[in-house]
C-alpha cells in the first residue's frame, strides 16, 4: 500500500500516523507539506491529527484552504481513500469531503481518554477488519469533537449506512449527535472519524484494537 500524509502547521499527530502506517505495510508514508499542490500516486491519502493553524477561526477551517487540499478533493473524486483522523475530520468537513460539522464539546473543555466504539458498518474498506456491533477501545484527545448534521443529512446518512462508528457504553466524550464517531462520504472512499486508531496498533500502546483499521485497508488496496 502507498499512502501519504498530509502535515500542517500546529499537527502533532503525524509521526503516529506514519509509524501505524509503517509497521501495518511495511512501507513509509510519503509526507507532504500543505503548501505543497502535488501528490505522489498514491493508494491512501490521510489527514492526521492536530491543532492546524492552532484551530484559528474553527478547527480545520484554515487548513481546509490549504494548496494541497485541492489536490485531495482532485484524488478524492477519483476513487483514491482518504483518511481523516480527529483534526483530520474536522479538516475533511470543513473541505466539504464530509457532511457536517465538528463543534465544541458539550462540557467546553478538553478531552483525553479512551472510549468504546461500536462498528456500526463492517462492509467498507476501512471496517471490514471489525463485525458489525464489535465494540473497541480507542483513544481520544480533542476539544472540538461534537459532531452535528441537521435531520435531513442525518437520515442519508443513516440511511446509505454512513455511519461507521459510534460511542459505546456511555463513553460519548462530546455530545456528538447519535454518539457518531465516523462517518464515510456516500461512495464509502472517505473516512473521519474523532479517536485515535493510529495510538492502538501495538500491544505495547495498551492493545491493538485500532490495527484491524489499517490492515483492511491494505487489504482492499492491495
């Protein structure tokens, strides 16, 4: 699998990523500047987390303007799979990649821990490591992770099977409407979820709960 990830000024979560990526494949990611316009060929595109241009203006917001970004909206209409983790999905929505809107958590206050997520669709190429109704540890840390669509997006979402994860077992971490998690564009090509899969690959970090992600993906792209 060849993939990229894509870095902005204030990321932090871009080394995690090329390490998850690099020991589930075997091979290192590209890395590309957001300034840059070109992407290498590419069977992955991931937008890592972080606190982008310092979550000026709404989180992603800026970034989402980034010279590169057009080029993965470009790769994005041609079937290329993207991945937005945290900052990631909060950049992909505001792209207009996604549906939605990722707002301030419900208790207004930073969030680090690790929650339970159900795998609500275990058919995509990012899930089919999981069963459907599985329930995961995942880890997250964000501020601004309260997703919202208003009830028409809301039942095509749900509807089309958009819905890829959900908070579990009480653990919503936000007020995220639903308790989603993730959500897919509706060719199931685009993926942004708010945990952190890339911080549980390794028995090591706590468990590997977050590597099925990941290897499904090298599967479906191999």
């Amino acid at each position: 699998m060849k993939s990229a990830v894509i870095v902005f000024p204030g990321s932090n979560r871009d080394r995690d990523m090329i390490a998850a990526l690099s020991s589930v494949s075997g091979r290192a990611p590209a890395v590309v500047w957001h300034k840059d316009t070109e992407l290498p060929d590419v069977d992955l595109i991931v937008v890592p987390g972080g606190f982008s241009y310092g979550d000026y203006l709404r989180s992603g917001a800026i970034a989402a303007r980034s010279p590169i970004m057009e080029t993965v909206r470009e790769r994005a209409a041609q079937g290329v799979v993207v991945l937005g983790v945290c900052n990631g999905f909060q950049i992909l929505t505001e792209a207009g990649l996604l549906p939605g809107v990722l707002m301030r958590n419900a208790s207004l206050r930073f969030v680090c821990r690790t929650v339970k997520l159900e795998i609500v669709n275990a058919t995509t190429r990012f899930t089919k490591g999981y069963r459907a109704g599985q329930v995961i540890d995942c880890p997250v840390a964000h501020h601004d992770g309260n997703y919202f669509v208003d009830p028409d997006t809301l039942k095509r979402l749900e509807d089309n099977d958009q819905i890829a994860f959900r908070y579990a077992h009480n653990t919503n971490p936000n007020g995220s409407l639903r308790d989603i998690a993730g959500v897919l564009n509706a060719q199931k090509t685009v993926l942004g979820l708010m945990p952190h899969p890339e911080n549980l690959i390794e028995s090591a970090h706590g468990g590997v709960d977050g590597r099925p992600l990941f290897s499904a993906m090298l599967q479906q792209v191999a």
